[in-house]
C-alpha cells in the first residue's frame, strides 16, 4: 500500500536524523532531569528536616496559689519526644547567656520566660510577656517556634479572662473568694481548652504540631513530577509532529514531491502517508518517554486504561494539528518561526511550563483551554489524579480538535498541490 511506504519513508528519515531523535527523547528528560535535580527528587522517599537549635531560659517561679509553675509547663512542652526531630532544645541560665550563644551561632533562636510569668496568670492587673530573640540569618526559626508557643500562651490567656469573670460574678452576688480560687479555674479552664485541641491530652496545656509526614511529602512530589513530565511530553509531542509534517515543506522545496506527484499516486495516498507516519512516529515517542520517566525518576502513571486513552487523543492531536500549522508554510525559510515559535508561544500558555506551580490563579487555569496544549494537559492532570473529574470531556475536545485541525491541513495541502 502506497500511504504505508509513505509513512515508513518518513519515520525511516526521521530516525536517521540525529536532530529529530534529539528532540524527540533526549531534550524531554534532559529538562525533566534538570527539574529533578533542582527539587531534590520526585520520589516519596525520607523527608530530612532540619531541627531548629533553640535556647531555653526559664526564670519562672512557682505562686502558692498555682500548684505548677506555666513556665516549667511550656519547658515540658518544647522538649517534649513529639518535637524532638524539630527541636533541638538547650537550657541556659539568663538571657545573655542566650544572646551570647546566638551570636556564637550555637542557637539559631532563644525563648525568654519571665519570673512573673504563673503570676500573671491569676493576677487582675497583672502583664507580662514571653520573649523571642533570634538570629536575623535564620529566617524560620522564630515564627517556627512562635507557633509553638501561640497556642499555650492563647490558653493561659483564656485562663485568666475565665478566672475574672467568675471572681467578679462572685462578688457580685456577695460572696466570700477564696484566693486559691482563681488558680483552680485557671487550671480547670486551661484543661478544658486544651482538651478541645487535637492531640492533646487534656491534663496539661500542650501544642499538636502537624509535621508533614514522608509519605504526605512523597505524594506531592509525585503529583508535580506527573504534571512536569506530562507537560514535557506534551510539548515534545506537537514539536514532533509539526517536525514531521514539515517534510511536505521540504520534499515541495526539493522538487521530490513534485516528481511524486507525476507517478500514479494521489495527492490524497500522500498526504494519508504523512499522517499514518506521524501519529506512529508521536506514538513511539509517547510511549517511550513514559517507560523512561517511569525508570528514572519514579514516574507513576496511574490507570493504564485513562493514560492510554488521553495518550492516544493526545497523538491524534498533535499529529493533526502539526499538518494544520505545516500547511500555511510556503518555504523551509518559514519553518522555524513555527517551530520556535509559535508551539514555544502555544505551550507557554497551555501552562506546559508551568506544572510545577501549585495554586496558580483560576483564571490562568482557564486561559490554557483556549489553546490544544492546555487540554491536552488537563486531560493528563485528571488522569494522574492531580485534578478532579472524569476524562471524557477532554478526551473528546482533543480528538475534535485534532480531527477539524487534520481536515482543514489536508484540504490546504491538496490545494495547493492540485
């Protein structure tokens, strides 16, 4: 059959030629390879994540009508075993103690305890403040550790408010105050407001910190290394394919097509060549740079019924919408204006290059479907589970796409080669 000697014609040029094998393997993960390496990975392999050295002065002292001292509470809370991989906690005496060891960098951030720190738990009138010094270097540590502490501290504040309003309602109604009083509601309070926080025990104030877990981490590593490599696939597609509609422009300049055409062969055998050698030309690519990415970089793509069926929609349209572009081209002079161009210009706003990005505005989101590139994409994305929703819809725009974009390509080819 003349369309199929046609189509091994051209796939046999495009393999001999070291550019399109570049551009069609070596280019896709040489760019998801340098991606790889600048995110440390996308595998969901240990999260290393590095303690914090914080300094500990605690100068609180212990009221008679308080049972436990809050700044010997807050102590136990940072060197407590579920902080220990975050913090790594040492005690020092005073705080210039503390300040002379940040300046000697053997602690990163320091929290000061008042003296006053239980009495001014129960006391009316009475204020204090927890201090934190840090190093202006170390940029995280202090809210790190402020969000530790903002939790206890917002406690013992509910606390004392509860304790006033019940002594006031008390006096109120002329009864006698115990001066323990206070204390006691102040600790019930405080047990009852941490007992409503999760992960806490109840007996005593303390912080639920949620670290994010390796697996958690490994997820979504795995969700953006999808989304890279599909979008790296994508692009490297429609580059072949416009690459591989491209030979009607060169066999027209080189006067082969011409000579061709005198042989009893139709314009249309011809052109259906052209498309059959690149759909599998694309094919090949797909499939291939999906078994490589799976093996060096850990690639899971998910159902092998939905990937399979976005792969194929995806090979139709870059395969028909390569002859659409190819066929306003007069000259292999114009060729690189599409091919540089115009896909670069195509993929950028389809979001190809932008995959790693987490919480883009929607209306970009939008904007990427007004292009082939961008459905092609969110077919990918709902079938690695990146997005919600089923893949009908985007399979269907992109075999349509790929269909009106072919037919009108052919139509152009045809007349002008009439």
């Amino acid at each position: 059959m003349k369309a199929l000697d046609i189509a091994f014609k051209d796939m046999l040029r495009s393999w001999r030629s070291a550019f399109t094998v570049v551009m069609m393997f070596v280019a896709p993960l040489l760019i998801t390879g340098l991606i790889y390496l600048a995110f440390g990975g996308f595998g969901g392999g240990e999260v290393n994540i590095a303690q914090i050295d914080v300094g500990l002065v605690n100068q609180d002292t212990a009221v008679s009508q308080v049972p436990v001292s809050m700044g010997n509470e807050l102590a136990k809370i940072l060197t407590a075993d579920s902080l220990k991989n975050l913090l790594a906690v040492t005690k020092y005496p005073n705080e210039t103690d503390a300040r002379q060891a940040i300046l000697d960098k053997k602690i990163s951030v320091a929290l000061i305890i008042p003296s006053d720190f239980t009495s001014a738990v129960i006391q009316e009138n009475a204020n204090t403040a927890l201090t934190i010094i840090h190093d202006p270097a170390s940029t995280l540590a202090a809210p790190i550790l402020q969000s530790i502490v903002e939790p206890f501290v917002n406690s013992l504040n509910g606390s004392k408010i509860a304790a006033q309003v019940v002594v006031a309602q008390l006096e109120k109604d002329g009864l006698a105050v115990d001066v323990s009083l206070p204390g006691q509601i102040a600790l019930s309070y405080g047990s009852w407001s941490m007992a409503n926080i999760p992960g806490a025990n109840g007996a005593l104030p303390s912080v639920d910190l949620q670290i994010p877990t390796a697996s958690t981490q490994g997820s979504n590593k795995q969700a953006m290394a999808g989304g890279v490599v599909a979008g790296m696939i994508i692009y490297f597609a429609f580059y072949t394919g416009a690459l591989n509609a491209q030979s009607i422009i060169r066999e027209q300049d080189d006067q082969t097509l011409a000579r061709l055409a005198v042989t009893p062969t139709s314009p249309a055998t011809i052109l259906t060549g052209k498309v059959i050698g690149s759909v599998i030309l694309i094919f090949i690519q797909v499939v291939v740079l999906m078994l490589l990415s799976s093996l060096f970089f850990g690639i899971n793509w998910g159902d092998p019924m939905k990937m399979g069926a976005v792969s194929m929609a995806m090979v139709f349209l870059a395969s028909g919408f390569g002859i659409f572009l190819m066929s306003f081209i007069k000259n292999m002079r114009q060729t690189g204006i599409v091919l540089g161009g115009v896909l670069t210009v195509l993929g950028m706003l389809g979001g190809l290059f932008t995959t790693g990005f987490q919480n883009l505005p929607k209306a970009f989101a939008v904007a990427t479907l007004f292009t082939p590139h961008g459905w092609a994409l969110r077919a990918y994305k709902l079938a690695l589970g990146i997005l919600s929703g089923g893949i009908l819809i985007p399979v269907l725009v992109m075999t349509a796409i790929g269909a009106v974009s072919m037919i009108v390509g052919v139509l152009l080819f045809r007349r002008r080669f009439a």
